[in-house]
C-alpha cells in the first residue's frame, strides 16, 4: 500500500522501493531510539531515588538529542592493528540486521514493511547478521576484552535462539501461520482471543492450554532479554569484566550505530511477542473507528496499540536492567541448557498433544 502511494507520486519503481525502505528508520526507529534512551536515563533514575538528567530541555528530553550531536562531531579513530575493513563493516552489519527484521513487522494492517508468508521465520534468519556483525567487531577489534565479549555474546545468542524457536513453533503448530499479520488478524474480537489465552481455540481446550502459553510466552521474553543483551543478560559487554565488551574499540558514529540498533533490538523482540501472543495490533476492547462508522480510524488505532504494547514490554526491560543482577556465564548457558530448552520442549508436546485432542 505505501510503495503502491509512492510509485504514484514519483513515477519510479527504484524511488519508491528506497523511501518505503527507509520510511521506518526515519519515521520510527530513529525516534524510538531517542525516546527510549532518555526514558531509560529516567526509569534508572527514579528507580534509583533521583531526577536523572532535567536540564536540557523539559526533564531533559533534549540530552539524547545533544548525544547525538557529539557523536556525530566525534573522531574516528581505527588502531593501527585493527582489521580496518571488517572493524569498519561489523556495525553496518549488526544495524542491517535489526534494521531488516522490521521489514516483517505489522504496525497496522495497512502498514507493513512486507507482508511475508515466512514473516518469523525471515526475522530469526536476518537476526544471524547480528551475530555475524558482532564476531566481526571483537575479530577485527585485535583486543582480548572485544574478542571475549563478541564470543560471549555469539554463543549466549545461538543458545537462546533454541528456546524462541521451539515457542515459535508452538505457536505455528496452533494457528498454522509464519506471517505475523495473519497472525494478528487470528487474534482479532476480543483480548480473550489473544495467544496468551489460547488464541483461536475453543472449549474444555482452551483453558487447558492457557497455562501452557504463559509458560510459553515467560520463556520467549526470557530468550529475546539474552538475544538482545541486556541485563541480566548482558555479559557480552559487562564493564566490570570487559571494558565495553565487542565495542571497547569503537568510536563516534560507528558506536552510535551499535547503540542504535541494540535498541531498535529491543522494540522489534518486544513487537514479535506482542504479535505472537497479545494480539498484534489488535484492540483488546474493539475499535472507536467501527462504531463510529469511520474506517479510516482503525489504522491510527492499531498503530496506537501495537506501539504502545510494544513500549510496554520495552519499559520492562529496562525495569529488570535496574532490578535484577548480572548472572555468570556459567549461570547464563545453564539456564537455558538445562531449563528452558528442555521447559520449552516439553511444552511443546503438551500444547501438541491438546491441539491434537
């Protein structure tokens, strides 16, 4: 629908594809990775029993704005030891990955970047640049602390990559469907009919399976804390160990894009787990747009739930970055190698087994 509008207005196909392409790092993400970094600063803050920052600008709104200036006006600087085109190329990489998976993200049903039939399957595809981009910066960063870091952070991603697949494939096995828009459409009439509550299943069924989804949604935000590295996840970087983990060497705007798209990151894994199990860009109460008799309403209405279940789960991981501690590596493969895959299988075959019924 949007490349369809632009083609119209531009009369080229090549122009068209570039601005829908580029419409959601300019329209959304850019801003949400402004907004979310001064929100942080702000959750720390009064979670801690201070201000945080409130001179530039109301509450200080405007501080990320003046960080991105500095990083911007910043030096870059590549030791002479370092892999300069790998160094240069892993921050390009790791952004185009997060950067891509927004492509199958429904923000409205007239909004989507490309309505795949393969929608989560193409996300946790294009999620493997990231692990990629980050090998490539502590390689290519010639410094023990980034190489640790980037090895830390592959073998903690690829871990946790097992558990969000097999909750993926619970919720595929229910509805019959990758395409995250399909799957939101699934869940429409009520909140009831969300995935969290058993979705499109009726009956004795139903209630047997809603406990077996909360388990299955626990595990999938677990998964997606360690896939996005943060707290307590956040070993790859940890100062106290690591400097800065497989940025230590990175500077100016080329850190900035590391620090971009860790938090497009946490929208996106934050926008697949309400698509997959709070209704997507569902009304969990119906649409003002319907009763009103104006169409045109529905789609800012999505846009509005979507975004702000999205927000949601975003404020809770950046409520447990200040609540929880860092766990050991050791307690990080743990985790996942000896409970929530084996958790996450066994729910798996309960949820078959009831579907089956």
């Amino acid at each position: 629908m949007t490349y369809d509008f632009f083609y119209k207005l531009f009369g080229s196909q090549v122009i068209a594809a570039i601005i829908q392409s580029l419409l959601p790092l300019f329209v959304f993400i850019l801003p949400f990775a402004l907004f979310a970094v001064w929100l942080e600063r702000k959750v720390s803050a009064h979670m801690q029993d201070r201000l945080g920052p409130m001179r530039v600008g109301w509450h200080g709104w405007l501080q990320t704005v003046a960080d991105i200036l500095k990083l911007i006006q910043k030096e870059d600087i590549i030791a002479t030891a370092n892999d300069k085109p790998l160094f240069n190329l892993a921050p390009v990489l790791v952004f185009v990955g997060t950067y891509a998976a927004f492509a199958a993200i429904p923000f409205t049903s007239a909004f989507i970047g490309s309505n795949l039939d393969l929608g989560v399957f193409f996300i946790v595809a294009v999620s493997g640049f990231v692990v990629a981009g980050i090998l490539m910066a502590g390689w290519a960063s010639n410094n023990k602390y980034s190489l640790l870091g980037a090895m830390r952070s592959a073998a903690q991603i690829i871990s946790y990559e097992i558990p969000t697949v097999m909750v993926i494939i619970t919720i595929v096995m229910i509805t019959g469907t990758l395409n995250l828009n399909t799957l939101s459409q699934l869940q429409t009439g009520h909140f009831w009919n969300w995935m969290i509550f058993g979705g499109p299943v009726f009956g004795v069924s139903k209630f047997l399976m809603i406990p077996f989804m909360i388990i299955s949604f626990g595990i999938i935000y677990i998964s997606t804390l360690a896939e996005v590295n943060r707290t307590p996840f956040d070993i790859p970087e940890a100062e106290s160990e690591l400097v800065s983990g497989y940025h230590t060497e990175y500077s100016g705007m080329k850190f900035a894009m590391f620090f971009l798209a860790e938090y497009a990151n946490m929208f996106a894994v934050s926008a697949i787990v309400t698509a997959l199990f709070f209704g997507g860009y569902q009304s969990p109460i119906g649409y003002i747009g319907h009763l009103l008799g104006l169409p045109w309403l529905v789609p800012i209405e999505q846009l509005f739930w979507f975004t702000a279940k999205g927000l949601f789960f975003v404020f809770v991981q950046m409520w447990l970055r200040w609540t929880l501690p860092r766990l050991r590596v050791d307690q990080l493969m743990t985790a996942c190698w000896k409970y929530l895959i084996p958790i996450a299988f066994a729910d798996l075959i309960i949820i078959g087994l009831i579907t089956l019924i």
